[in-house]
C-alpha cells in the first residue's frame, strides 16, 4: 500500500511538473525595456549607468514561425543615434 502511494505521488509529480513545448517562449512575447545599462570606462574603468546618462534600449521579441525561427529586435540609443538590429 505504501508503495502504490509513492508510485501515485511521483506520477502526479511528473504530470504536475511537465510544460508544453514553446510556453516558455511565450513569457518572452512582447516589448521590453532595459532598465540597467552599464559600460565600463576606457580610460578608468569606472563603470557607467548609460539609463543615467539618457540612453535606452528596448527589445522586441515576436512569436516564432512555423519555421521554429523566432525574431527579436533590439532598438538601442546612443548619444542620440537610434539602431535597430533583427535577430
């Protein structure tokens, strides 16, 4: 009986604890915004906040095609200049 009662509980566990293939990626779905950006000075090493400094950096993520290929897109400002590149 103890037995068949641990056997119940681990197949339980097994049911509970699985996901569907690609949910994961959905938590990522959407636009996000940095809110941390550090660099590292050339000259001293002392670190720099660019956020504190006015840059940004945004990315995109997009649902993956049928393909199994997932877009992202990182649009990033610095010193005014904005580039967008696609993953």
């Amino acid at each position: 009986m103890k037995n068949n009662r641990l056997v119940l509980f681990l197949s339980m566990l097994v049911f509970v604890s699985c996901t569907k293939e690609g949910e994961s990626e959905n938590n990522l779905i959407g636009t996000w915004h940095a809110v941390v950006i550090t660099a590292v000075d050339d000259i001293d090493g002392t670190p720099l906040d660019l956020i504190a400094m006015g840059e940004s950096m945004t990315l995109r993520f997009e649902a993956c095609g049928l393909d199994g290929q997932c877009q992202a897109i990182v649009e990033l400002s610095l010193d005014g200049d904005i580039e967008i590149n696609n993953y």
